[in-house]
C-alpha cells in the first residue's frame, strides 16, 4: 500500500478526476477529506468510500473561502489527527473570449482556480511545518499536489481567465516548494490535457471531438484511471527527491503533434 495511514485532503472530490483520486488513494490505505460545494455528490463519495471499509469525512464549501480551507485542516486533524497531502483540484471554467469575458466569469475562476489553491496551502502551513519541527531527520513532513492545466502551460483560446490562473498554480507550486524545502515538504503540481470529465463534455462532443484528440500525441482523451498513477505517485514516498515539478499527464498534448 503506497499511502498506508496517510491523511490527504483532496478538494473538489464529489465527482471527476478528484473523486477517482480520492477512491484510489482509499484503496493504498489513506484517510480523507472529501471537499466540494456541491454537497450531495461529496456525501456520495464519502458514503462510496465507507461502504467498501474505508474512512472518509466530508466538508461542504467553495475552495474559495479561506474558512472552508481551515475547515477541512481542521476536521482532518480532528478526525484523523493530522494532514500528509493536500491535493488542490478543485475547479470551475467560464468560457468567453476576451472582449466578451465579464469581470465577473474572470473573477470567478481566479478566485476557485487560483485563490482556492492559495487558500488551501496556507491553511495546511502550520500542520506542516509543525511536523518538520518533530521530525527532522525525516524526509517527507507534507505533499502538496497542485492540479494545473495544459492550458497553463501553452494558453489556450476562450478561456483566458482559465489559462491565466492554471499559469498562476504553476508559478505558487514553484515558490511553495521554494518556501517550504526546508520543512522537507514537497510541492509539486499535474497538469492534464483533455479528460473525460463533466467538465470537457462540450469539447468531446461530435461537433469538436476529432480536432482536439488530433491536437493528442496519443490520439486520445484520459480517463479518470489514466492519471491516477501519476498522482499516487507525488503522493508517495516515492517522489520525495522532487519538488516544483509539473508532471504532464496529457498524452503529450503539451508537446503538441
Ligand atoms: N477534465 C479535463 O480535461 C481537465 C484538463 C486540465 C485540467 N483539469 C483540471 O482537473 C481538475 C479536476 O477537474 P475535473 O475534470 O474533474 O472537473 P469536474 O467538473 O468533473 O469536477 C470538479 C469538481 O470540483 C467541484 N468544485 C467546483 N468548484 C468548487 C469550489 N469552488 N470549491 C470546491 N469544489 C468545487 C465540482 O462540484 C466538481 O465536483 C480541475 O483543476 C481542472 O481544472 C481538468
């Protein structure tokens, strides 16, 4: 079991890629943390993860909300006595081009894509850094996963706000690392290209579908289970020699055909 005890908080985890995260990281032995805002699909989760035998809590709210980020810190460390991993996934898309983009949709996804993963980060710090001060010849006192976008990395067309704060989680992946190297905790970020999500529902359509799976090296979209590997993995003990890392998990989607 790769995660054997861990404690990992994982936002956005009622449905898509953080829901898959979070079955997968049950089943290598972890405790979590289900956030979402949508609070009938996080209790879904929760309930899922109980009735195969595992332990799971829920915390209601945006990711947007320093307070629901205290929250689930707290409600971690009551439940399950610490936090090991933070996995910031939680995120939303308002699609406009950019003179048609309100200050509205730009501060929406700003706030969820970019703030909330501030917010997370910050309300973990004191568990963290507290673990490094009783553990000093260990090698690992946290795991920070930041979930970012090919779209972060290249732009992307119509989702300016998106692009922009995706690039944002790169840039806070890079200094949390910075920050926090000398609490031996490793901050590192996934960045996905298309998968099968609720969120990609329009651009996997038949309308758009061949002309973004062209765009893929491997010629085809991600299923849930693709990027589970990649991310147990940063969760591990396994990456414990990398920090500020992007691990692009998009078929090669980044590196374009
Ligand atoms: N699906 C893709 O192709 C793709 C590509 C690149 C990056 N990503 C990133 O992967 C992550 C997961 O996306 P997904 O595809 O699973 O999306 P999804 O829409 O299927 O799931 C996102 C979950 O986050 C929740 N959520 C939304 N706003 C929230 C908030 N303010 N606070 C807490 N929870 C909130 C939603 O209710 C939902 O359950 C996101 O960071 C997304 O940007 C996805």
């Amino acid at each position: 079991m790769l995660l054997k005890d861990k404690v990992a908080i994982v936002t956005g985890s009622g449905r898509g890629v953080g829901k898959a995260v979070v079955l997968a990281m049950v089943n290598e032995g972890a405790k979590v943390v289900v956030n979402d805002v949508d609070e009938g699909a996080a209790i879904e989760t929760v309930e899922e993860i109980e009735n195969q035998g595992g332990h799971a809590i829920a915390v209601i709210g945006s990711v947007a909300d320093k307070q629901v980020a205290h929250e689930m810190v707290e409600k971690a460390v009551s439940a399950f006595g610490t936090v090991d991993i933070l996995m910031n996934n939680a995120a939303v898309t308002r699609p406009a081009m950019i003179h048609n983009m309100s200050d509205e949709d730009w501060d929406t996804v700003i706030d969820i894509d970019l703030k909330g993963v501030f917010n997370g980060i910050r309300a973990v710090a004191p568990i963290f850094k507290e673990k490094s001060k009783g553990n000093p010849d260990s090698l690992s006192n946290g795991k920070i996963i930041n979930v970012t976008s090919v779209a972060g990395l290249t732009g992307t067309i119509g989702q300016i706000n998106y692009g922009a704060a995706k690039s944002g989680v790169i840039g806070l992946t890079m200094s949390a690392a910075r920050e926090w190297g000398r609490y031996r905790v490793q901050s590192n970020a996934v960045a996905f290209g298309i998968v099968e999500t609720r969120m990609t529902e329009t651009i996997r359509g038949e309308k758009f579908a061949d002309t973004y799976k062209s765009k893929i090296v491997l010629e085809r979209f991600a299923t849930t289970e693709d990027v589970i590997p990649g991310i147990l993995f940063l969760a591990s003990s396994g990456s414990n020699y990398i920090t500020g890392e992007v691990l692009n998990i998009s078929g090669g989607y980044h590196i374009g055909v």
